[in-house]
C-alpha cells in the first residue's frame, strides 16, 4: 500500500516541479499600466485639438452664452464654500431633476438666490432612502467638494456630500474604498 501511494506521488511532484521550473519571468511592464502623464504642453495642444471639434465648438459658444455665463458666475459664488467644504443652507425647489438628465438621484436647490442641482449619484442601494424624506421648501445644510457644469443643463452641478435637516444628518457620503 505504502509503494502505491508513493508511486502515485512521485509523478505528481515531479510533473509540479517541472511546470514550475519552467514558468518565464516577465519582467516586461503590464498592458494596464497607469497612462502617461502629460506635460503642460500636451495637455494644451491637446485641449486646442478638442476644442476645433464640434463638441467642442458648441462648448464654447455655450461658455460665451448668456445661459454659461450665469452658470459659471454661480458656481462662483460658491466656490469658497466648495474649497474648504463648509456648510451651505440651501432650499429644496423641486424634487426631480430637469427632464432627460443623467445624473442619477438629485434634487433642485436654491443657494444664496441661485438654482443649482444636488447630485447624489447612481441610486444602487438605499444610502439616499433617508432623502426621499424631502419636500419642497424644506430648509437644509448641504457640504460638498465639487461642482460642475454641463451646457445641457441650465444650473451648476453640485455634489452632494452631507445633507442635514432640524439639526439631524440625513445624508451622508461613505469614504471612498481603497482610495486616498
């Protein structure tokens, strides 16, 4: 019995340390590697490219209309806030977002006189249910990071990354996982 089992595992480590032995080393840098980073040079030239395209041309004369100036002079005024993440008091204007909009779960607000959208994300899971306690005048603390723009809106874009209503947060955003 002992001679059996040692005949049939003989073979086995014999053929494992070959298909071992005869794995190659690659030392050659991985296809996903991080891309490149530009120089200012490229990423201007690069931008100059995009904006003779004509998503980029329509960018532009949208920049030089009236409707992109407002939005930009209200991102503006609250930028300060948005850099060092300070509390807003916003009002919920509407519950929905403009018709045709891709920015998943949000709201309309109304900042300091200026309309913005409130943007959560995707809604995937029930991290927003909380939100949908919402009504219209409701009187909120917002936070955020960032805001955007985008010519197929008429209002700036806000990131919404802490709600807070009567003194009780409603909202807020979980860190990021394996990240900074």
């Amino acid at each position: 019995m002992k001679k059996l089992v040692y005949a049939l595992i003989l073979p086995l480590v014999v053929i494992g340390g070959l298909v071992f032995a005869n794995r190659e080393v690659k030392n050659e840098p991985s296809k996903t590697a991080a891309p490149k980073i530009l120089s200012a040079a490229e990423r201007i030239a690069g931008r100059k490219k995009w904006e003779a395209t004509p998503d980029g041309i329509n960018f532009k004369k949208w920049e030089a209309s009236p409707a992109g100036k407002k939005v930009y002079a209200a991102e503006a005024r609250i930028m300060n806030h948005i850099r060092a993440s300070t509390n807003m008091e916003a009002v919920v204007t509407s519950l929905s977002l403009p018709p045709d909009s891709r920015l998943g779960f949000g709201v309309m607000v109304r900042i300091n006189g200026d309309d913005y959208i409130l943007s959560f994300g995707l809604e995937e899971s029930n991290e927003f249910q909380q939100l949908h306690s919402l009504n219209v005048n409701d009187k909120i603390i917002i936070r955020s990071h960032w805001v955007s723009h985008a010519p197929k809106y008429s209002y700036p874009i806000v990131s919404g990354d802490y709600v807070e209503r009567d003194s009780k947060i409603i909202y807020k955003r979980a860190p990021r996982k394996g990240g900074c």
